[in-house]
C-alpha cells in the first residue's frame, strides 16, 4: 500500500465541505460488480487521499471478507445498527489500506425486513445512521465518501441505502441482459425521489467485465451509451482475472495487483467520480 500512498499523497483532495458524498452502488442482479466496484472504488479513492467508509449492506458479507475482515471481527454488524442496537460507529473497523473503513455485516441481515415489519421509520436507519456518524466525526471517522454495498434486490436494505444516499452508482455487466431490469431500478429511484428523498439522482453507470474481444460486449456498451447517454461513465472495467483472484486473498485489487488492467481501471473510475463530484459541486 506504501506504493499507491506515495503516488498520490500529492494529490490529495480537499474534503468538500459539510458532510461525506455518500453515494450507492445498487443493481438487483447480482454478479454485476457492486461489491467488487464498492471494495475498489473504495481503494482507489482511498489512495488518492480521500477518507472512506464502506458500508456493508448484504447479508453475504462479502464486502466484508474481500477486504480480508474475518467473521470474529465482526461482532457488531450493519445489522445491530440497522435494529437500533449499536451506532454505526461500532460495526466499523478499519481495512489494510489506509484511510479505508468498513461497517461490516453479517447473515442476520436477511431477516430484517421481518423483524422490522411496519415500524415507522424503518426505511431511514441508514440514513440516521450515518448522520449520527457525521455529527460526532472524529478525525478518523471523518469520511468524505460513504459506499454503500447494496444486496441483490430492491428490498427494504437497498430502499435504506437509497433513502441515505446523495446519488446511486450503477454497476451493469456487458453481457446480453444488461438493460434487462434497468428500468425497474430506474423506476425505485424515481419512487424513493418523490417519498423518501428529494436529493437523490443516479451518479452514473459503470459498466462492467468489458471485454473487448467480445462482440457482444461491444454491442452492450453501445446499447447501454445510447439508453443512457452521458450517465454513463467513460471508464469501463475490462474482465480480469487479477480482480476476480484478489478476494480469496481478502485484497483489494489495487494491493494485489497494482499494476494490472483492472487495478488501472478502478483508478481512472475514482478520478471520473471525483471529476463528476466537482461538476456537480460547480452547479
Ligand atoms: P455483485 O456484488 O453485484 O453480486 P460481485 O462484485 O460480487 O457482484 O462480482 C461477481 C463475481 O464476478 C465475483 O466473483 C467477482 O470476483 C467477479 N468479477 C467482478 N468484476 C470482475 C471483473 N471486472 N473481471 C473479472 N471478474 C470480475
Ligand atoms: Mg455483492
């Protein structure tokens, strides 16, 4: 890590003022890239001074174990605080790279929807949650991004992500049915817009395990670009290897394997966020 540290320690940018961008990474297929695009997203920014907490929002955890947090590490999860148990300071420990965190989850997740049936309120935990965290920020919860992995369906964990969040950041793989579903999720933004939060827009979509020598893939970037026009960013994540290996090393790609394609990718994706960050600051 001491590598990425050095390369961009210059780079630094200025906390915006105010309170973390926090930001979604939601699509209810999974398989798409959302935990590997939060865990490397997270990374990239991270090295480029950015202060970063992720927030594990499936009850698979894997969020959580790339990242190399074992099961013991996490005796307080994203469920305790989502219950009401624990701040969400408390399911947070921090990660092998620097300016990194995790609030990490376990299984019991899954039975939250039940367990907070009709309680009022129940869609914004998250979100005061994390307003908690911001009111009592030390130097080093002081976050300037919060990434929030969502699970794979548009369920009461996803409507809690996206009633705590400034934008939502679209994963879509390149393969045949990537629009397929787009629209429904598109739909729930627009839902949790007018009753839940006002401020929320789409981010961007990043398009995922691009492979160039695939026709396919090709036609998929295409299609995706002429649905979406500009949301779409221009940094796509090629299919590599190197990122699909570096979570059984509980690794970010980046400090598996800094100089890989994919390791590249993620970082001129932080820098495309952080430019459309500014853009949107300008506004
Ligand atoms: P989701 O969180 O949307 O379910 P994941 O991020 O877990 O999706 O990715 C699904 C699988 O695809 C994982 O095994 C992951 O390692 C792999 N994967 C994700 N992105 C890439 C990529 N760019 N190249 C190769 N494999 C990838
Ligand atoms: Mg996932």
């Amino acid at each position: 890590m001491d590598v990425i540290d050095k390369i961009y320690q210059e780079d630094r940018s200025p906390k915006p003022a105010g309170h973390p961008r926090i930001l979604a990474l939601a699509n209810q297929k999974g398989g798409v890239g959302k935990t590997t695009t939060a865990i490397n997203l997270g990374t990239a920014l991270a090295a480029i001074g950015e202060r970063v907490l992720i927030v594990d929002l499936d009850p698979q955890g894997n969020a959580s174990t790339g990242l190399g947090i074992d099961r013991r590490s996490r005796s307080t999860s994203t469920y305790d605080v989502l219950v009401g148990e624990a701040p969400l300071r408390e399911s947070v420990v921090p990660t092998a790279v620097p300016r990194l965190h995790i609030a990490t989850s376990t299984m019991d997740l899954s039975g939250l929807e039940l367990e907070l049936g009709t309680t009022p309120g129940r869609a914004f935990r998250l979100r005061d949650a994390i307003a908690a965290l911001n009111h009592n920020a030390t130097p080093d919860t002081d976050y300037t991004y919060v990434l929030i992995d969502c699970p794979p369906s548009l369920n009461l964990l996803t409507v809690n992500a996206m009633a705590a969040s400034d934008a939502i950041l679209v994963p879509l793989q390149c393969e045949f049915f990537a629009l397929e579903g787009l629209s429904q999720l598109l739909q729930t933004v627009e839902q949790v817009k007018t009753t839940l939060n006002p401020n929320l827009s789409i981010h961007g979509i990043v398009l995922t395990m691009f492979d160039s020598r695939n026709n396919l893939s090709n036609q998929v970037v295409a299609d995706v670009r002429q649905f979406m026009g500009s949301k779409v960013y221009n940094t796509m994540i090629p299919r590599n290897v190197r990122i699909s290996e570096a979570p059984s090393y509980g690794k970010p790609v980046l400090v598996y394997d800094l100089k890989c394609v994919g390791s590249e990718a993620y970082l001129k994706l932080a820098t495309e966020v952080i430019q459309r960050e500014r853009e949107l600051r300008a506004h």
